[in-house]
C-alpha cells in the first residue's frame, strides 16, 4: 500500500483579499510547502542552538572569533561570485515597506537601490505579506500606480532606467506566519516571504536584466548562512534558473554574527554580494547577549550611542575589510531622519548630520548606505559621489591598516556617556508609539523627525530593561525601577491621550501597546523578540 500524499499548504484564519490568487497560486504554495518540508527542520535546530549560544555567553560574558573555522579566515584565495550589473554600484539605498505608494516612491527615489522590506520596516499583517507580493509584480511588470485619496495626488513609476534595483527582505528565522501551515505547523515567514517572492519573480527579474536579490536579517552565525545558500540552491533547480542567480546581502545586526563575517560570506559565497552594518538590531542584540554581564555591558541612551562610538568603530572598520578582502560590497548603516515640512532650522541641522555621517562612512571604505526618506538621497549621493567619482564601489581599498581583536567588538564600557532620565522618558515613548502603529498594521512609522521600525522599539524596550536589571542610577537620582518605568509609561499614555484627543485616543491601540512594551521591558525573563509577543496580538 503506498503512502498517502503529504497534505497541501492550508491557508488558516484568513480573510480574502483582493487579487490573492495571483500570488496564492497552487505552484507557489507548493513550492513554499516543499521549502518548509525540506528546510524548517534545520530552522528549529539552528533556533535551539541560539539558545544554547546565549547561556554559554551569560555564563562567560565573552566572545571570540571561532577556533573552528580559522582555516576559512586564513585563506585568502576564496572570493565572493562577482556582482552582477544591476548591482555593482549600491551607493545609495533606500529601504521601506512594500505598500503601493513607498513601492512607486522608492523605486523613482534616485536611490540605486531599494530595499524592499518585509521584516522590520512592516508590521505582518496577512494583508501585508499578500498585498505586498502583488505590489511588486505589479511593480515588475509597470501596471502599478496610486492616487492618494486624502490628497488626490496621483504616483505613476519613471522609465526603467531611472528606477532603483530592489533588493527584498523577508522575515527573519525566528518568526513564523500563522496563516499558512504544512500538516497543521506554521511555516518560518522567511519561507513563505522568500518563497513567494522568487517563485513569482526570478525568471521576471531576468528578463528585466536583474535578478533575485535578498537581505538577509537577524543572521546570528554561519550556519543560518548555510542553510539560507541550501534555499537557493533548491529554489534556483526547482524554478530552472541558473545556479547563481540568486545574490544575498547579509545584515550584520547581531553581535555573534560579527565574529563570523568571513565565515558567513563563505558559505554564501556563490550567491552573497555584501554585508550590512545594522546600527539598532546590533546594539539590542548586545543588550540581549549579553544583559547579565554587569555594569560593564550597559549602554547609554541610545542616541548617545553613535557609529563613531569605540566598538561601533571597531565593527564597522572590520565589516569594511573583510567585505574587501572577499570582494563583497560593504553597505553603511541607516540615516532615519524624516524631513519636516514645518521646520527648516531642523531640517539644516538634520542634515548636517546626515552629511557628516555619510562622508565618514564613504571617506571608511563603505560602498554604499541606507536613507529612510527620498529627501536624503541626494545627500547620501553626494558624499559617495565625491569619494568614488565614475568607480561603481571602493572595493579596491583593502584597509588592510584595520586591526580588531574579539575583545574591541565588545568594549561597552568605552564609552564615556550614561544613561539619563530623559533616555529612559524617550524609550518608553517611543516604544508606546511605535507598538501601537504596529498593531494598526504600520511597521515604519515617524516619530519625533525619525523613520522607527521594530529595531528601535527593540533597542528601546531592552534598554528599559538593561538598566533596571543592572540598578542604573540617572543624573537625577532616580534609580531605575519597574516602578519607575510603570510611573513615566502612565504619564506618557496621559500625553498622547491629551495630545490626540479621546475619540481618537479610543480608536487607536494605546492601552495595549502600553501593557505590551510594559510586559517586555519588564518580564523577569527577557523575551528574545519584542514581535513574538506583538504577533499574537495583531490582527488581520
């Protein structure tokens, strides 16, 4: 008697939504079905080893670069596959999420590329993650357009040649997406995201002379590196495009992952094209990593935390080398400024700031950096145009004068600044507001003049949580307390109720998104992800 066919991919609790079908179509859930059998078991155990990793820390309060691997670091011979055209010169890109407007702005920003992100800058409601999709094939095949309809201003897409090569982010390894399921267990959203997105579009984005290109987010070591180049090679047999098609960009925004650069491009090797300073995940995954280790590891208000910070400098020098050393391109971190309409004396110095940050960068080796706003890229292109002139990347400049021992990426307690009462304050408002746009489904949202994803809410809570568990006291005497913490979040609720007025206090999700930041800054047990908790209660 033969066996009975593996059941099919089930679409669960979900509401249809308009032109589904295009995307949910039954060989593309096969394929995301057949991608979730082969590979969610390695996910679960890759999961199960970063705990393991995080108690080995807690119990040492250190890191080194692995002894297992240093015959991979010493051998210079290896390189990354070349990049492809449509990717060579990356000296700015703007990243966003992948509604209809931000899709058509971002790709006629001027900007080379487009990070087109369903991780952190998009809250995964079903509607999201499927209206999404769509908005990029529509993309791909030019019949996207949208009229606002507060303002009846209409957005159509430029000529090709103008338009920004996109490079998709799918969800992380930790998250799962809940409305889809093989044999009653939910699917890793990075499958269903990735899965998806190359089904519909490879062989598109080939025939447009680009190709599929990824960021990879939250890596936290070489072997999630791994198993992302065994999805490509699977994905790439099974659609029939050529091995090699596919190109990975890796964030680097965990701690653990920064010992393992040079291992992490190897085994993506065929496939990677770069990696990424990631400002707000890196320094929350300190946070995490290391939140029992003492005075030493806690940092300061999060703004005092800049990229010229000792260790900041130290992890961003050695992303620059080692991304040369391999042939990668190096991409700089985020400018999250959100221009205001109101205040010009705020934009001048607002973008002083901007400028100085991305001529450093450039002036470091960088290839390229991230804006959050159209308005930026003209400001971010200039400090690279001046130092890479008609070159499409300073790949060139090896920085072999970069030395970083283990003990520099984790030198916290360099920093001079401390936390402050107005950090704690600024934390908990901005944790409030950003977890309540992101249970309305908002997942980039601007609060006080800045682009806020779900990386900053997670530096934020985790910083809350860092400096009660360590007994920081503030310039004013204050001890950091759950109390405390509970005292300003009421008096923050408070403002925004008088600020936004009771009808429209009533209609938002302030109470819970209040509660919610609470539980996890507070919680004895610190929660790996803020999301894990938020997913729960987001509908749709």
């Amino acid at each position: 008697m033969s066996a009975p066919a593996p059941s099919p991919l089930a679409i669960v609790e979900a509401e249809p939504l308009p032109r589904q079908e295009e995307v949910l179509t039954d060989a593309a859930l096969a394929f995301v079905a057949e991608l979730h059998r082969r590979f969610t078991p390695r996910r679960d155990e890759l999961l199960a080893r970063r705990a393991e990793r995080r108690a080995e820390i807690a119990r040492t309060s250190t890191l080194d670069f692995l002894p297992e691997t240093a015959a991979v670091r010493a051998d210079d011979s290896w390189k990354v596959a070349p990049a492809p055209a449509a990717l060579d010169d990356r000296r700015v890109e703007i990243t966003g999420p992948t509604d209809r407007k931000m899709t058509i702005n971002a790709l006629n920003s001027g900007a080379k590329v487009w990070l087109a992100d369903f991780e952190d800058a998009s809250a995964p409601t079903w509607e999201n993650v499927v209206l999404g999709q769509l908005n990029l094939i529509d993309a791909y095949e030019r019949r996207i357009d949208f009229t606002d309809p507060r303002s009846g201003k209409s957005y159509a897409l430029r000529p090709a040649a103008e338009l920004a090569t996109v490079v998709m982010r799918p969800r992380g390894w930790h998250l799962n997406e809940r409305h889809l399921t093989v044999d009653g267990t939910p699917v890793p959203g990075a499958l269903v995201d990735f899965g998806l997105y190359f089904f519909h579009n490879a062989q598109r984005l080939l025939d447009l002379g680009k190709g599929p290109y990824f960021y990879l987010p939250k890596t936290e070591s070489h072997l999630e590196a791994r198993l992302w180049n065994d999805v490509f090679v699977f994905a790439q047999d099974h659609v029939g495009v050529p091995q090699g098609t596919v190109r990975a960009t890796v964030l680097i925004e965990t701690i653990t992952a920064a010992y393992e650069m040079e291992e992490i491009l190897y085994e993506l090797r065929d496939h990677a094209s770069g990696l990424n300073a990631g400002r707000w995940d890196y320094l929350f995954s300190i946070v995490k990593n290391f939140r029992d280790g003492g005075e030493k590891f806690v940092l300061p208000d999060r703004n005092a935390v800049t990229m010229t910070a000792p260790f900041m400098r130290a992890y961003t020098e050695l992303l620059v080398r080692t991304c040369h050393k391999r042939g990668a391109h190096a991409i700089g971190g985020m400018a999250a400024f959100i221009p205001s309409r109101r205040d010009a004396e705020v934009n001048k110095v607002a973008f002083e700031k901007v400028k100085a940050d991305k001529d450093r960068e450039a002036g470091d080796g960088f290839d390229g950096s991230w804006v959050a706003h159209p308005d930026l890229v003209p400001i971010a292109m200039a400090s690279f145009d001046a130092v890479l002139g008609d070159r499409p990347n300073q790949k060139h400049r090896l920085r072999e004068d970069v030395s970083v021992a283990a003990g520099d990426l984790i030198a916290v307690d360099t920093l001079d600044a401390r936390p402050t009462y107005e950090g704690l304050r600024n934390a908990v408002q901005v944790g409030i507001r950003y977890i309540e746009a992101w249970l309305r489904g908002l997942g980039a949202v601007a609060i006080f003049n800045l682009m806020e994803d779900a990386a900053t809410a997670e530096i934020s809570r985790s910083q809350i949580w860092q400096w009660i568990n360590a007994g920081v006291v503030f310039e004013n005497g204050e001890r950091a307390t759950p109390e405390l913490a509970r005292s300003v979040a009421a008096a923050e609720l408070a403002a925004i109720r008088e600020e936004l007025g009771e009808d429209a206090f009533a209609a938002g999700h302030w109470q819970q998104a209040h509660d919610l930041l609470l539980k996890v800054a507070l919680d004895e047990n610190y929660e790996d992800f803020l999301t894990l908790s938020a997913y729960e209660q987001l509908t749709g």
